[in-house]
C-alpha cells in the first residue's frame, strides 16, 4: 500500500510499489518452507513469495482480494497445480479459505501488506495520485464485496469525518484544513477523478520547492485503508492465522507503514504473553501464550536491498511461532480507531460494510 514509508518515489498511498518481494531471503529463512509443507501466501500480488515458496517444495494456498491478481496468476496456478491453489477473496478469512480447500491445519502464513506495481501503474484503479483515472480505490473493483469508493466517501463525508479519516489512517497533520477544503468542494462539484483530488490537496496544503513526497500522499492512503477497511482486514488475518497454523506453524507479516506496523507488533506482544486471569475465566485456559518470538522477532530491510530498491527501505518483518495452547480468536491486541462505518457512504447500491 504506498505513502508506506517516504519512499524515494510515491506514484500511490500506502507502500512500495513492486514487482519483486520485499526482504524474500528473511522471509524464506523465517518461514522456513520444505517439502510436504502447506504454506498460506495471503497476499499473492504478482506471487513473488509464492515462487519462492514453491521452489522450495512447499503447497501453497495463495489468496488475492483483487480479482486482476488472481487472473494474472493463472498461468502459475496452472504450471504448479495441484501445489498451488489460487483464490480469489480476502486474508482476513484465511482460515476458512483453507478449510474450504482442504486443510484444518497448515505449517505457515506469509502477509506482505503492500499495494502492487500492477494496481498502481493501471490509472483506471484510482490508486494513484499522480495519474488521472476514476477516484475509485476499491480492491475488489466494484464486485459483490467492493463497497463504496473512495468518491462516494470524500463526497458523502461530512468534514468531521474526513478529518479524522485522514488525520488517524493518514496520519496527516494538516487532516483538519485538508477536510474542511474537500468537503466544500465536494458541495459546489462532486469529486470523480484522482488528479482532481490531488490537485486540491496540493493547492490546499502546498507543496515546499524540491519536496520529494506528493502533499496527496497521506491523504490518498488514508482513502484506500479506509475504503478497503484494511486495519480491519489485518487484524482478522492475524487472528486467523492463530486459529489456523499448526503448532511450532509460523506467522511472518511485512508491513512498509507504521499503523499495520504496530498493530502487529501489539499482536506478537499480546500473544506471546499470560494474559491475566479472572473469576470468570479458568486460569488453565487463560495461561498459555499462542506465540513465541525469536529475538527481538522483528528485522527491517537490509542496506543492499535499500540501496537497490529505496522504496522497500521502509519494510519490516516480524513473525512468531505458534505454540500448542488453543487460540483466543479474539482482538485484544490493537484497537482500532472509532471512524464511521463505511456503510454510511454506501449510496450506490454497493454491498454494505460496517
């Protein structure tokens, strides 16, 4: 997801743009994939990892919300089969996915919450903010699951709204100007095409001479996580994860910004710890850690990869391993920020999340 990390060149909100994998050598080292394995790629993008997975000797049940991904990864599917399953849906419900494709129980999970190369070289996404095309956003690109787009939400949004949108998911300080601005506009003419977002964020913040990140890039991330309830996806991946992985199964998840950062370093902390008992819960049940870390259980990118790609230079790893105690399938780890639900921009006959 680009706007992830300042980056040498920002095209999107929310991380590097890429067609490689980002730190593959630290993922593949802590994943640890082998013959007979069964491996969760719950971000399949341009399926970087799971050619590496795969060359390994591993299954692998590689899951893609965007439907462009997953017709791209066809002719992988088809080489690799019957080791890679392809699916389109959603990380956030990877356990199911895998019982609906045959496995109870797999041997590890890999997330890479990045935006693709692919999602924001095509204008017509409406990722970027530095090519024009419909201010759309959506992952599932107006499917059955999409939701409303990034237009419905800055054109519906009152300008409380917007600032706390973009002032928690952006973390943009000039969140409270910048809402004040768009939903004026959006009163005299309805926002439609990126460039025209853009270009009222430039005009509203400014921009300083030789400034390398675009004024819109806070912003246009804050849109995409919101519109893709990203924060939510995540924190239902992690938490499948647990319920999924066998035990001594391991959980790798690279993020490039720092809200999907620390969710998950909150996650690892919350699991690998006793959580306190009560009267109400039996103390054998509420005692046993999920995960264990290794080390500090976190590695950002090396010096190399940085120099020869400096928009992977914001990446971070962490992952744990699972123990035997039964899951929480439960989000005590991080809470997430109180926005309004984005049913409430739903005005287009979309399907309706809260």
């Amino acid at each position: 997801m680009t706007g992830r990390g300042e980056t040498s060149r920002e095209d999107a909100a929310g991380g590097p743009a890429r067609h490689q994998p980002v730190m593959v050598d630290e993922v593949m080292a802590a994943l640890a994939p082998a013959s007979g394995s069964v491996i969760i790629d719950g971000t399949f993008g341009a399926g970087g990892y799971t050619r590496a997975i795969l060359a390994a000797g591993a299954t692998v049940i590689a899951i893609d919300r965007d439907p462009a991904a997953v017709a791209a990864g066809g002719a992988l599917a088809a080489a690799h089969a019957p080791r890679l399953t392809l699916v389109e849906g959603r990380f956030g419900r990877l356990d199911a996915i895998a019982r609906a494709n045959g496995h109870d129980a797999v041997d590890g999970v890999v997330l890479d919450i990045g935006v693709s190369s692919m999602q924001i070289d095509a204008a017509e996404r409406g990722f970027s903010f530095q090519k024009d095309g419909p201010l759309d956003m959506r992952m599932e690109q107006g499917g059955e699951d999409a939701g409303p787009s990034a237009a419905d939400v800055v054109n519906r949004a009152d300008a409380r709204e917007l600032t706390r949108i973009i002032g928690l998911l952006g973390e943009e300080r000039h969140a409270a100007r910048l809402a004040r601005a768009i939903a004026a506009r959006a009163a005299e003419r309805p926002f439609e095409r990126t460039l025209d977002l853009a270009g009222l964020v430039e005009a509203t913040i400014g921009r300083r001479p030789g400034e390398r990140i675009h004024p819109a890039t806070r912003t246009f991330q804050a849109l995409r996580i919101y519109v893709n309830r990203e924060l939510d996806e995540l924190a239902d991946a992690l938490v499948a994860a647990e319920i999924v992985l066998k035990e001594r199964g391991r959980l790798i998840v690279v993020t490039f910004h720092s809200l999907e950062d620390r969710m998950v370093k909150r996650f690892f902390a919350d699991r690998a710890k006793a959580p306190a008992g009560s009267r109400h819960r039996p103390q054998a049940q509420a005692s046993a850690p999920t995960f264990t870390l290794a080390g500090r259980g976190m590695a950002a990118v090396g010096e190399a990869e940085a120099a020869a790609n400096p928009r992977a230079r914001s990446a971070k790893m962490r992952w744990g391993r699972r123990t035997a105690a039964p899951a929480r399938a439960e989000r005590s780890f991080a809470p997430l920020p109180a926005l309004a639900p984005l049913s409430r921009f739903d005005g287009g006959g979309h399907a309706a999340h809260a």
